[in-house]
C-alpha cells in the first residue's frame, strides 16, 4: 500500500517529458555519468544538460550520445557535443518493443549521433572513473581467456554489461526462461557476503567492522554493475538483514522488500509500471515470504520454489512479453544451483588470472564448461519441449481473475489444517492458475489488422474460430521486419499458425518479413498450412517459398481469376491475374473477402490500368478497401473508385518514404468518393473489428473510430 501511494504522489507531482519527432542539429553541453563500450561505438550518457541550439530539456533529463570511436573520456568530464539529434522510436504494432517508453522512463530525453567532442573541463570523477576501469579490465580478462561468445555472456552475469550480449544467446535464455540468470540480482550480492564473509573470518577484523567492510564492498558492487532494479533491492535487503543482526533486532523479509520497494520508487516512481521491478520484487516475495509459509503448511515438495515463483510471476511475464515457458520450472531446477558455481568460478578466475596462469585457465575452463551446459539444456528443451509453453498478451481482467484465484487459494490454506487436503488445494491452486492463463474469452468478431511495416505491405486477419489468414508481409526500409515487428506481433496474438498466406507478389516489400521469419525459424515457431501464389508466367521452381514446402510450409497452391479460397466463414474471390501478365506489380493477386454482409478488397500494387480491366469483372460496393501500391498516384483511379464505392480505405506506407506515399492525387480521389482513409504512418497499425458494424482501432493514437 505505502509503495502505491508514493507512486502515486510522486508521479503526480512530476510531470514526464516527452520528446517526440526530434530530427534536426544540436549543440549540448553537459557531464559525462556514464560510458558505455561497445564493439565499434562508444555510448555516453551526459546529465546537467544545457542546450545550446536544438529541443530543450528538463534539468533532470539525460541525453544519450554516440560515438563511432573511443575519444578516452573520462565519468565526470564536462563535454560539448555537436551532432544530429533524433527522438527515441515508439512502438506502432501490438508486441512491439516500445523504445521511447523505456528510455524516457530511464530519464533520457532523445539522443545524439556525434564525433564532434570539444572537452570544457578535463577535472572527473576518480572513483566512478576507477570502477568503470575496473569493470573494463574484468571485462577484458574475460574476453582473454574465454571465447567471444562466452566472454560476453560472462560479462553480463558479472559486470551488468548486457549490451554486450549477442541477441542469439539473449533470446536464447529469454525464450528459455532463464533470463534472470543474465541480471545482477539477489544471487550475485549475496555470493560477494558469502565470500566478504569467509574472507573477513580469517582476517583479525572485529565482528562489526567486517560487516561494514560488507556493505562498503556491496555499494561499490552495485555502482560497478550500474545498480539495477534487482541490484538495488538485493542490497538494501542484504544492508538491513546486517543492520538487524546488529542490533538484535529480528528480520522480517516482508518489512525488507517493501523498505526496498520504496526506496527505488522515490528514485524513479515509473519503475512500478517496469517488468524489471514487478519480477524482482514478485519472485523474491515468492522465495521468502510465500514458499516457506506453503512448505511450512504442507510439509510437500509440491511447494517447491521454483514452481511458486513461476506462479507469481507468470501474468507479469505474458503482459510483458506474451510468451512463457512452461518448462522452464525444470530448466531453473538444473542452472539455479549452478548459477553460484558460475558467478564464484568468474570473480576467482579475475582474482587469480594474474597471480597464477594455470589458475586463470583452470577457471576459464570451468565457466566455458558450465555455459556449454546451459547452452546444451537450452537446446535441449527447445528440441523437445518448445510446444509447452503459453504465448498470447495476457488481458487486465484475466489478471484480475488470476490474482483473486491465487489470494483465494492462499487464504484457504491458512484455515485448513489437514495435510493431504492442503497438498491437494496447492495442486488445485496451480491447475487453476493454469486455466486462467490458457483461457480465451470467446470473440464473436473478425479482426483484421494492417500491421504497420514502415514501406511495404502486411495484414492479418484473425476469425471468429482462431484461425489466422496473412496477406503479404515484407518491407523495402525496415530491415530485420521478423525480428522486431512480425514475430512479436504473432506472438501478442498467440499465433503460431498460420492457416492461408496470400503473397500478392514476389517483391521484397511484399515478401521479405515472411522470408525472414521462415530462416529464423529453426524452431518451428510459425507454421503455414497454404501458401496462396498469383498464377503468373514466372517458372514456379524459382519462387523462394519452394524450399520450405512440406516443412514449415504445408503446401503452396496457384491462384489466378475465378478461384476461391475459403476459410470458416470467409470467402476469397480472385478477380487478378487474369491472364500471363508480364509486369510483376500488375501481377498481383487481387481479391475480395467476403464474410457475412461485410466486403473487403485487397488490391497488391496494380496500376490504375489493370483496375480499369477489372470494371467488368467487379460489380459490387466494398467496405474496406486495401489501397494498391501505398497510395501511389499511379493506382486507385477515379472509375475504379466510382465503381467500388469503399467506406473505408486502409494504406500501408512508410513515415517520410522516398516515394512520396500516399500521392496528394490519390488521397483527393479517395476523399471525393467520401472515404474514411487511415495510413499506417499516422495511425500505426490498424486494427478493424468486424461484427455488425466496423470499428477500428488506431495502435499509435490509442483511439478507436
């Protein structure tokens, strides 16, 4: 209750910048508190801003820099920085990382891209400077004595430098369950008091001075690995279970975590809408506070930590990352207790690399081995246990529901006293945690969503029996589309099917997110039952799909005009190609979704010509029209439009495309036959419900129309 209030009253009584659309020249100056190196780029964060020329900031607003080189700066060297400015990205599809809200959450207000440093003042800061010296040496005997992959991994573990993380093993460990073994967290401070304390027990130091000596060391710890939210928490949990001891006083981990949970929230009141604050303090309430009052009432290993902790923590998981493993209760069984093995064999290795040789390997060999062991685990479980797993964004009702389940069940073992009875409540307990998860509230209405892909085109149309039907999904200026866009938003869906992908054509801005995903996708994450091609006089053998038929493709089939598809109660009739068209754009598979009263047209990138063929073949009104070619000038003519007569008309088109999508020409048609147009560049994705009227949801604006 104390930590809602002080959120509450603590962000009401600081307003949060926003920066947005930031695209122009500044000069700053300010003090470097922070450096970061990464290979080929040096990130430096600078506070006590002032601003010379560009957008002006609050005085408690941070600006991140980057550099293409290390100019040897120095924490706490006062800079002037001359460069290109640009706001962070705000997440425009469901799913989608939203990189704005986390670095303004953090304080940084947008960042700037320079080589242009003039240093004002050569005076720094020499303990922040002597620790960031130290994690670079630490670093670098690793990268000495372990492989590059593992050296990271390790350095992360130790340091906190997760940037140095490749995104392969990051994912990875995420995908697994195990990405907490990856944050400096309760384990890493409580291995430093466990081994400051064997040392201090040999040492002629009084009882109270080696505890002070522990608190001094865990401060400088936590400085050197950047103190993040589970660092700090540990620490102050770790200071007052000293304190208390003492003073004589008893330790109550509840009172701690809350102490804890205060303090960080009078920082920075945001961290309480943050997954790295919810999971810290969810899974340390769970270890300390709920497993042993459910041992203590059961006497039964059913209440092992592990299983609790994925209890508690399961809702926050899928709100925040749509994908949980439930197998990873086994997997944390088997690198939890190694973890310790790990980190200790880590810091001995930095300890004893320099006094002895053989040591320094002997530890390197120990941690290389332990990280092949997780390595192989991972595997492992992804090979044959991949499909246990829920994915799907989690609702604030079914939250609700899980939570009043799991107090209800929580309150019922306070009163009960028999322990077979209480063994079977737990067991009850979890399987109805279980159902909540699994659960989906019946939707009696189809969902059709253009996915914001920057230049390019991708929809999905979800029915009302869960079935899932693409068209097209590639970009000509996003790269790594899959990665960042399309995988996430599959995995916000739940969607790890999909039933008929209609390709329009084979350009890369149709294409290439469904290629991507399909390299990727060593796992079988995403399966496709059709692969719906245009008929065209291209060879078949040298359409790209070809090589993942019968694999993660089930089959690919030809559409040409005339054919129909039909999925539960939807409806495809194809109106285009009509005969071998040689042009790729003209090509294009056009055809009308028909399901129950509502109509829908999706065009690919045909000219204005091929639209005035159709005329004879197209003899009915549409509701919705999919704009051909993203707007361009040369489509969507004003006899197609007369003729098709679209309510609404969706196009798909990337912000400050070099194209000069959607055409002025083209949005004056559509608005002379009285459409309502929505760009994916102003609205971000677009989300249409289709029951007995349409209703369509904005991702970017929040708003629904």
């Amino acid at each position: 209750m104390q930590i809602i209030v002080i959120s509450f009253l603590r962000i009401t009584g600081d307003n949060i910048s926003v920066y947005e659309n930031i695209d122009e020249n500044v000069s700053v100056k300010g003090k470097i508190t922070d450096i970061q190196l990464k290979p080929g780029q040096t990130v430096l964060t600078l506070s006590d801003i002032i601003v010379d020329t560009g957008p002006p900031v609050k005085s408690s607003d941070k600006l991140s820099v980057y550099l293409s080189e290390n100019k040897h700066l120095k924490i706490g060297m006062i800079i002037q920085v001359k460069g290109s400015a640009s706001s962070y990205n705000h997440a425009t599809n469901p799913g989608e990382f939203d990189t704005a809200s986390y670095y303004h959450n953090k304080g940084f207000a947008y960042m700037i891209f320079s080589d242009n440093i003039l240093i004002l003042n050569n005076n720094y800061n020499h303990f922040k400077q002597f620790l960031f010296n130290l994690s670079e040496k630490i670093k670098n005997t690793y990268y000495e004595y372990l492989p590059e992959d593992k050296a990271s991994i390790v350095s992360g573990i130790v340091l906190g430098k997760r940037y140095l993380i490749s995104e392969e093993d990051s994912t990875m460990y995420s995908r697994n369950g195990i990405m907490h073994l990856l944050a400096v967290s309760g384990m890493h401070v409580s291995t430093i008091s466990v081994l400051i304390i064997w040392f201090m027990s040999r040492m002629p130091v009084s009882y109270v001075k080696a505890r002070v000596i522990i608190i001094i060391f865990l401060i400088m710890y936590g400085c050197l690995t950047g103190f993040g939210v589970s660092c700090i928490r540990a620490v102050i949990m770790i200071v007052l279970s000293i304190f208390a001891n003492l003073t004589g006083r008893p330790y109550d981990p509840l009172n701690a975590i809350s102490f804890a949970g205060i303090v960080i929230l009078l920082i920075n009141p945001i961290y309480l809408f943050e997954a790295s604050f919810l999971l810290s303090f969810s899974a340390v309430t769970a270890v300390t506070v709920v497993t042993p009052y459910i041992k203590e009432k059961t006497e039964s290993l059913l209440a092992l930590s592990n299983i609790i902790v994925l209890l508690i923590t399961a809702p926050i998981i899928l709100y925040f990352y749509n994908d949980l493993a439930l197998y990873s209760v086994f997997i944390n069984l088997i690198v939890i207790p190694i973890m310790s093995v790990l980190f200790l064999t880590a810091i001995l290795l930095v300890l004893f690399c320099n006094l002895f040789s053989f040591a320094g390997v002997f530890f390197a060999g120990t941690v290389n081995y332990v990280l092949d062991f997780y390595e192989h685990i991972c595997t492992f479980f992804d090979k044959y246990f991949y499909d246990i797993r829920i994915t799907g964004h989690i609702s604030h009702n079914a939250i609700y529901i899980y939570c009043i389940v799991l107090i209800c069940m929580l309150t019922l073992l306070h009163y009960l006293k028999k322990k077979v009875v209480l063994r079977v409540v737990c067991l009850g307990m979890c399987i109805m945690c279980l159902l909540v998860l699994l659960h989906k509230s019946e939707d009696n209405n189809v969902h059709i969503t253009m996915i914001d892909v920057g230049q390019g085109d991708g929809l999905c149309i979800e029915t009302i029996n869960d079935k899932c039907i693409m068209f097209d999904c590639g970009s000509s200026d996003e790269s790594n589309l899959a990665k960042y866009t399309l995988e996430p938003f599959l995995r916000y869906k739940g969607i790890r099917h999909i039933d008929v992908w209609f390709v329009s054509h084979l350009d890369t801005d149709h294409i290439s997110g469904i290629i991507e995903v399909l390299e990727r996708n060593k796992l079988n994450f995403l399966t496709v039952g059709t692969l719906v091609l245009p008929e065209t006089s291209e060879d078949r053998t040298d359409n790209p799909f070809e090589r993942y038929e019968g694999k993660l493709i089930n089959k690919i089939v030809y559409m040409s005009k005339g054919d129909i598809i039909s999925c539960d109660e939807l409806r495809f009739t194809c109106y285009n190609p009509s005969s071998k068209v040689v042009d790729v754009n003209d090509s294009s598979l056009v055809f009308g979704m028909n399901y129950k009263d509502f109509d829908m047209l999706f065009t690919g990138d045909i000219s204005s010509e091929v639209e005035r063929n159709l005329l004879g073949t197209i003899d009915r009104h549409f509701d919705v029209l999919k704009v051909a070619h993203h707007g361009s000038k040369n489509s969507t003519c004003d006899e197609f439009l007369e003729r098709i007569k679209p309510k609404i008309a969706l196009i798909s088109a990337g912000k400050d495309n070099s194209y000069g999508h959607p055409a002025e020409e083209t949005l004056k048609r559509l608005k002379d036959v009285e459409s309502r147009v929505f760009t994916t560049q102003k609205y971000g994705a677009l989300t249409l419900d289709i029951d007995s009227k349409i209703v369509i949801h904005a991702f970017l604006k929040g708003s629904s129309y």
